[in-house]
C-alpha cells in the first residue's frame, strides 16, 4: 500500500511544478489516487477494449515522457481536472483505436469498475438531459427542429436541408450555431455556476 | 486520426470547458464539434467525469478534515483545565485559610452534640 498522505493537502498547481521538479511519486498520486476514478471512468468511456490499467499506465508514460514535455504545456489559470479529463480522454480514444487492429475485447469484471461507469454515465445523461431540454426550448424552432433531426434522429443532412429549402452548407452553419447555444447555455453556464 | 484533431489542442478544449477561451477559441471549437456529432458526445463524457467525479473529490475532502483544527481544539480544551485547575488550586488555599476557625467551630459543636447524647 503506498502512502500519498504527505500530498493530501497540496494543491494541483503545485503538484504540477512538484512533477516538473522530478517528483515521480507525485503523479503517481495524482493518478491512481487523487483523480483515480476520473481515469478510470474516462478509460473505460474512450477505450473500452483495452485494460483499464493499462491505459493509466499508458497515461503515466505519456505524461512523463522527454522530461515531463507535455505536463509543462498545462496553464495553471486552468481547473487541473477539466485539463486532465481532456487529456486523459483523447490519449485513451487515441489509444484505443491503434489497439482496435489486435481485435481484443476486455470485458469489464470489476464490480467496482462498473460501478463507476454507471455512476459517470448517469451523470452523462442527465448533462445530456438538460441539453435535451435546452433543446426543446431552443428559438428559433426552425433551429430546434434541425438540431433534432440531425442530432436526435440521425437524419441524412441532405435530407434535412431538403425539407428545410437550404443547401447542406447553410444547414451547417445552423446546426453550429444551434450547437453552440446549446453547449453554452446547458453544459459551460452550468459549470461557471458550480 | 490524432494528427487530423491536433487544430484543436487539449488545452484549447479544457480552457473551452472551463469558459475561459476568447470568442475565437470558442468559434473554432464549435467548427470542430459541429463537424462530428461523436465529438460532442466525448466533450459530454470529458465533462461528466469532471462534474462526477470531481465532486466526490470535493466531499472526500470535506469528510477527511486537517488534523490541525482538532489538535489545536484539544490543545484549548487543556489550557482551559489546566487554568481552571490553577484557579481552583489559588481560591482553595485562600479559602482553608478563612474558613479554619468555622471549621474548628463544626468541629465542637459536633463534640458537644455527642456529650450531650451520651
């Protein structure tokens, strides 16, 4: 059992110079303690054919890797979870899918592992809900019912841009700026909030 | 596949998650995100682990308290008895020295209660 206690009360800005400074021991901590259960949901969310284990260590050399290079792009003035939460989903989906050729299908058998993943799943639909009623207030409702058929329904763009008399391009342009209402109003106001 | 996502950096997408990029930042992440519908739904799940587990975080440490604060109550507690004790020691003193003669005075009036019973 390792003990991390002396690292209980540091903040993650100055974990982040205490890693740079060499301290391996302190991103071991970070990562199979401190944010251990947001790894290994976000593992098991992006890469779920390989080992849970096996992508935070993958993580734990990509972090470390030619002298701690890509730690040190971290910018302090940002949260160290939303950072790492991007990073650490991007490297496992990226991961993931050089892994896809080997064909391996883990199975998760950890009760506590699943346990996680519903628990973050959970959390993901009700973020998704609130976009989903976000949605169903969207103005104007030629937006909301773009939005809907393309995200919801999954049409076919050209479809879409059909029944509504634009060229697919023009549906684009609607559909970002749907999206972006949507995400800012139901997913970054909410945050700002918390 | 990596290569094609590298025009929006890990750190252009946590600062969009945190609502720190400019408006430009901002337009370049939706162009990304409009442009496939699976990004949105990992922006959901980078998010969902943030607001899930990131609270967790926050109330283990609610739960796991310093132990300074306790120690220094425990510490003011002491003090506290240890004035009362110093206290009660000082006013004891003056006291036995006041009252001996009362005492000296229970004391006959005790004898002379058993002279008379006898």
């Amino acid at each position: 059992m390792k003990s991390f206690a002396k690292y209980r009360y540091t903040t993650d800005q100055q974990f982040v110079v205490d890693i740079i400074a060499n301290d391996s021991k302190a991103l071991e901590y970070l990562l199979y303690d401190r944010f251990r259960r947001l790894l290994r949901f976000n593992a098991m969310k992006a890469a779920p054919n390989v080992p849970v284990d096996d992508l935070v260590q993958e993580l734990y050399i990509y972090l470390s890797a030619d002298n701690w290079t890509r730690l040190k792009k971290y910018d302090p003035e940002l949260p160290f979870d939303r950072w790492l939460s991007v990073v650490s989903y991007r490297f496992f989906k990226d991961f993931s899918l050089r892994m896809i050729d080997s064909h391996r299908q883990i199975p998760i058998t950890n009760i506590k592992d699943q346990q996680l993943l519903n628990a973050g799943t959970i959390q993901m639909t009700h973020i998704m809900m609130d976009i989903r009623q976000g949605l169903d207030k969207l103005e104007p409702p030629r937006d909301r019912e773009i939005l809907t058929a393309l995200l919801v329904h999954d049409e076919e763009p050209q479809e879409v841009a059909d029944r509504f008399k634009v060229t697919v391009d023009n549906l684009y342009n609607i559909k970002r700026r749907a999206l972006a209402k949507l995400i800012q109003k139901h997913l970054l106001e909410l945050k700002i909030e918390n | 596949m990596r290569e094609a996502e590298q025009h929006i950096s890990d750190e252009l997408l946590a600062r969009y998650l945190s609502g720190k990029a400019t408006p430009e930042e901002e337009s370049a992440v939706l162009d990304y995100l409009s442009e496939n519908d699976e990004r949105v739904e990992d922006l959901l799940a980078m998010s969902a682990a943030v607001e899930q587990f990131g609270k967790q975080e926050v109330e283990q440490k609610k739960h796991v308290r310093p132990l300074w604060p306790a120690l220094s109550a425990a510490a003011s507690v002491a003090l506290l008895i240890g004035v009362g004790i110093a206290i009660w020691h000082n006013s004891g003193d003056s006291v036995s020295i006041d009252q001996a003669p009362a005492y000296a005075t229970q004391d006959s009036i005790v004898e002379t209660n058993m002279e008379d019973t006898l």
